[in-house]
C-alpha cells in the first residue's frame, strides 16, 4: 500500500491511499480510501507507517540527556582567547595551558577550593561548560596543583607580555599593596604582620600590584606578611626597568609607600624614573607651621603650587576639599566621643566601692588599649594617679588639626612640562583604580582570601591565577559597561566636575541608568555578578534523538545577545 497524489485540474490533487499488485505483466491498482482531509501530519505518519518505519511519541523522540550552564563560560573563555592571554601562556596547546585556562575562568565564574573546582571540570560532576569547552574529563586536585606550579614558572614571561601591551616607554604605573591572612601556621612567608582584613589573629602575607594608568593589572609580587610597604618599591623598580625596559616611567605610590627614604634611596638613584606621591599628616603642618601653606591660597582656588627647601626640586600641590573638611570633621568628632565614652567606663572603675581599678600601670594598660583603638590619643590630656583616673580635651590640638581638614598636598618630581598641576592630580587619584582591584582580588569577586597552602610557591601562583584572573574580569567589565551600572563615559563625567579637586562625578548617562534601572535600548542594567548568573542560564544540552546524541544551545535573551556582542564573543 501507498500514498498516491493525484492531480485535479483546477481544484485540490486528490490524496489517495492505494494498494498495487502486479498480474502478469500488468501493474493493477485499486484506491482503498480517499484520504483528501487528512491533515499534512497525519498522512506523514502514515506515510512513514507504511515504510515500515516506528512511530513515537515527541517526547519519546528528543531527549536532553544533561543541561549545563555555558553562557558565562562562554564569556569569560572568550575574552580570555580574545585578549592573547591564552598565547601568552604558551604558544603551542597543552594539558597544562588547558588547567590554567580553567582555573583562570572558574575563579571569575565561582572561586572555590582546588578540590571544588576540580569536581566542577569533571564530565561526570561538571558544574559548567567549562571542562567540555577546553576538553577536560579526568580532572583531579593534583592535575590543578601541577597547572599551578607550571604557571608560577611562566609567571615573569606572562607578565612581560602584559607589560608590553599596556605598557609604554613614557608612561605611568600606579603601585599599592595589600595584605591578606593566612589560613595555618606552616608557610614560610606567613608572618605576624599588620591586617587590614581585620584579622590581627591570623598569620598574613603581602602582595604589590603593578597597573597602567587606567588600573589594568599588569604584574604582582608577594612578600612575607611582616614586610613594611616601603620595602617592597626597590623590588618593583628593578622589575619596571630591568625586566619592562621602561626608559622613561613615572610611579604613584601613596604616602606610607613612596616615603621620603625610599624615595632619597630607590628612585632618585634612578635615571629616567619619577613619581608621585602625597605628604603624610605631620609634613603638612610642618609646611602650615612654617608660613608656606597659607589658608588664604584656597579663598580663590582648591588647587595651589608652591615649592618648599625642604623638597628641592620637587613640585608641591596643595589641595582642599570642602567635602573632604566636612567628613574629617564628622569622624574625628565621632571618635572623640567613642573614646572618651570607654574612657569613662575606665573613671568609674577607679571610682567604684568594690574592687576599684587601682594602680598607675593598671589603669595606664586600660588607657593604651581604648587609645591604640581610636587614635585619639594626641587630642586628649590624661591625668593618671594611683587611685584616680581623668581627662580633659587639648582644644588647642584639635583647633590646628580642625584648620587643615580637607587638605592633601602631593609632591612630585614630574616637571611641569610633562603633567601640569591638575594632571598630577588626577594621576594620583588613580590609585583607587588599584584599590577597587584590591576590593575585587579579596572579597567581592574573586576571593584570594583566605590562603589555605602550605608552600611558599603554591602561594604565590595562587596570588598571580587571581591577578590574571582580575585581569579578564578587568576587561569584561569594561566591554560590559553599558549593561552595567558602572559609568562607561568617563570623558562626559571628567567634564561635569568643577575641577580635578572636586568629588567626582558620574555622567549623565550613568545617573539615568541608575535612576530608570534600564539602559538607552531598554535592557535592565545589572551589575557584574547579577549578568554572569543571567548569562549561566543560556545553557549547553547535550540532546538525544532516536540512536543520535548532539549538543544544541538554548535560544539567547536579548541581554544575552547584547553581552555577547559587546564582549565579541560567540556563544
């Protein structure tokens, strides 16, 4: 039996069903029902019945087998590949070029533990995209140590290359450093060392990043955690020119790090090197003390140049912030209040009827403490006995500290033919690019802290995948800007504000995505965490149909269309 199609004339072919035989020589053929009506589906199945083949049901036909999430994989691998680190790793591909790559986007897409992040490369256990896209399978913990120990041993070449790219002969490279704890007590380079992630009780190391002008990462050196951030400049400049062969560069380091020694001892011994940096709280009245920075240069302007003897052949640019005064004022007030607040608890236990607190050593440890806690020390007249305990406030004190709110004076030995005034200014201002890497290296994306490894080397590749890490993450969401609610017309925003002194401002178009929480094509704006977890939804599935299996993507959003369009990246 068989399907025939019959033409007539003017009007709809007939769709016959029919039955063939052959007697003799002759063909005989008789139609069993007219099946004209048939919807086209149904006589495609009866089509496929009558070649013999087995109808099932839709369901039954396609299959997905497993559905990972790709679409934030595919991004962060593709800027990866697209910026040349993935060659500047190795040249020629590698079962260890692969590792890193995965550990490098794993720690953008979800920082975890070694162990975690090998679970999620595994095709069994994968988590992502991740391990299919670089052809990982049999992935364990020990493959990623290997890929890290192979990194650390490419760490100087990469970082050539990088500098290289961003940076150029006469440029500038911003320099900070940071300290982060340590988790155990078996690392050569964990040592007792000052926290800033407040964790005093906890070993630490120091690490310094090298940026360009604009904060794009470039190079990262961890010391042990009792080393002063003066001590880690000479390291840094021996690299930028000995290794970078920069003739001619320009530091910018903050007031703890380019200190007056390290400046007399590691940069003017330098041919070609200047830098920029800020006088510290007692050098500025020093200058106020001796008649130079005057109150009155501000009546007109924020921004004034002066030279001093005691900085020849330096420029000295004094600046005031109103805003600034005004939070200065606000915290040292609130200050005052919470120490003298624990100082009167320490009266009343001098006071007390029973168990008084007695003795000069005695009440002088409680003082320390609620001292070394605020800082308020200098603004305060301690009056300590044997049995009694006051204070009164040097109105005097504050007065003069009140006097200098708001202002800041940079020095600089960057001629004024090469950056005038303002343009130190806001040089120096880009320091908190690196202190927004810090906050994104630590604790909002990509979690360097806390360290669990034991050797010193697993340390420091640990530290440099971050930086690398950071590196694309710096890219993408400068690509992503517009779907962001960071501020992606930073031209617009350097126009609005008064001068470089003044807070800075956002631009215009940056307030309205804020304020409309969409972007100029109606797309919701979100921030980079939020997009990533948007982009995890378009999915890689793996799809069975009959004896055939394929991987097939689901259909992008048009948030997922336009991430990818900005970051060139194809899903």
């Amino acid at each position: 039996m068989y399907i025939d199609t019959v033409p007539n004339r003017n009007s709809p072919p007939a769709i016959l069903l029919r039955e063939s035989s052959r007697v003799g020589s002759k063909i005989i053929k008789r139609t069993l029902a007219n099946l004209s009506d048939w919807p086209a589906a149904q006589l495609d199945s009866l089509r496929r019945v009558l070649k013999g083949e087995s109808l099932i049901s839709p369901a039954e036909a396609l299959q997905i087998e497993r559905s990972l999430p790709h679409g934030h994989v595919a991004a962060a691998l593709g800027t990866l590949r697209r910026m040349g680190l993935e060659s500047d790793l190795a040249r020629a591909a590698s079962p260890e070029r692969d590792l890193v790559c995965a550990l490098i986007v794993a720690r953008i897409l979800t920082p975890a533990s070694k162990l975690a992040t090998a679970r999620g490369l595994h095709q069994q256990t994968a988590s992502s995209s991740l391990g299919a896209l670089l052809g990982l399978d049999l992935v364990d913990e020990d493959h990623l140590y290997a890929a890290m120990d192979w990194l650390l041993s490419r760490q100087a070449r990469i970082e050539d290359k990088l500098a290289a790219r961003h940076l150029e002969q006469a440029t500038v490279v911003l320099y900070d450093v940071t300290s982060t704890y340590f988790e155990g007590r078996h690392c050569p380079l964990a040592r007792c060392g000052h926290s800033r992630d407040e964790r005093p009780g906890n070993l630490q190391i120091v690490f310094g990043l090298l940026t360009n002008h604009e904060g794009c990462p470039v190079a990262v050196e961890v010391f042990e955690g009792n080393t002063g951030d003066p001590k880690t400049v000479a390291a840094q400049i021996g690299k930028l020119r000995q290794r970078f062969q920069l003739q001619e560069v320009v530091v910018v380091g903050d007031r703890g790090m380019l200190t007056s020694a390290r400046i007399r001892e590691d940069l003017e011994t330098e041919e070609g090197v200047r830098w920029i940096t800020a006088l510290k709280a007692p050098q500025i009245q020093q200058l106020a003390a001796d008649g130079n920075l005057q109150l009155s240069l501000f009546d007109q302007q924020d921004l004034a140049e002066m030279q001093h003897p005691a900085y020849p052949g330096e420029r000295l640019l004094a600046c005031r912030n109103p805003l600034l005064a005004e939070e200065r004022k606000r915290k040292r007030e609130e200050l005052l209040t919470a120490t003298e607040k624990q100082l009167e608890k320490i009266r009343a236990a001098t006071q007390r009827k029973r168990r008084p607190l007695r003795g000069k050593k005695e009440i002088g440890l409680a003082v320390g403490k609620v001292l070394g806690r605020y800082k308020m020390g200098k603004h305060l007249q301690l009056t300590i006995e044997e049995d009694r305990f006051d204070w009164t406030r040097k109105a005097a004190s504050i007065e003069r500290e009140a006097a200098l709110d708001g202002i800041y004076v940079i020095r600089t030995s960057v001629p004024a033919s090469s950056l005038i005034g303002p343009q130190v200014v806001a040089t120096y201002k880009n320091l908190s690019t690196v202190e927004r890497a810090f906050r994104s290296l630590k604790s909002v994306d990509l979690k360097v802290r806390p360290i669990y490894h034991h050797q010193a080397e697993r340390v420091k590749a640990h530290v440099f995948l971050c930086m690398l890490a950071y590196y694309v993450e710096w890219h993408m969401r400068r690509a992503l800007a517009p779907l962001l609610f960071d501020d992606e017309d930073h031209e617009a925003a350097q126009a609005q504000r008064a001068s470089i002194v003044a807070p800075a401002q956002r631009s215009a178009s940056a307030q309205q995505k804020a304020a409309s929480k969409e972007t100029a094509d109606g797309l919701p704006v979100q921030s980079f965490r939020t997009l990533l977890a948007d982009l995890a939804t378009l999915t890689r599935n793996r799809v069975r149909m009959g004896e055939r299996s394929f991987d097939m993507l689901a259909t992008p959003t048009a948030v997922q269309e336009r991430a990818l369009e900005l970051l060139q990246v194809r899903p």
